[in-house]
C-alpha cells in the first residue's frame, strides 16, 4: 500500500512539532512524559506502512525530536525514499 505524500507531510509537521516541545530536562520535569508517545503520536499518518519500514521511521523521529539540526535530513532523506514521487 503506497502512503500519500499529504500522510508524509503531517509525519514531518508533527515531528516538527514534538521536537520544538522538547528539552532534554522534560524527562525530570514532567513524569507523564515518554519520547515513545510523541513518536507513536507522529506515526499516526503513517500507520499502515510497511513493519521494516515503520521502524526505520521511528528511529529516525526520535533522533530529530531529541537533536533535530543533527538528524533532519536523515528524516527528510527517509521520508523522500518512501513518499511516492509526485505527480506532474
């Protein structure tokens, strides 16, 4: 089943999201927290991708919600890979 692109642009606004919520202290500062639910919360525009797929995602989401000018374009890179190419 192929994603639509649309699907991979809210992953990419919601990561961007959680990674401008996020600081290294929130561990401490908020005991409800868990950098699992903000990577499951931006999977859900994704969530029938492919399993092998899906984990390669979420790696790379939680790398840019905790270091996002370290990671972004391994996101990016991810995202172009498995977006379908658009259409002209």
């Amino acid at each position: 089943m192929m994603i639509p692109q649309e699907q991979f642009d809210d992953l990419l606004s919601r990561a961007a999201l959680a990674a401008l919520f996020y600081y290294p202290e929130i561990v401490v500062d908020d005991d409800d927290y868990s950098l699992q639910k903000d990577i499951a919360y931006c999977m859900e525009p994704v969530s029938a991708i492919a399993l092998e797929d899906a984990e390669r995602l979420r790696t790379a989401i939680g790398h840019v919600i905790t270091n996002p000018t370290a990671h972004r374009s391994e996101l990016l890179a991810l995202v172009i890979e498995l977006a379908p190419p658009p259409i002209e």
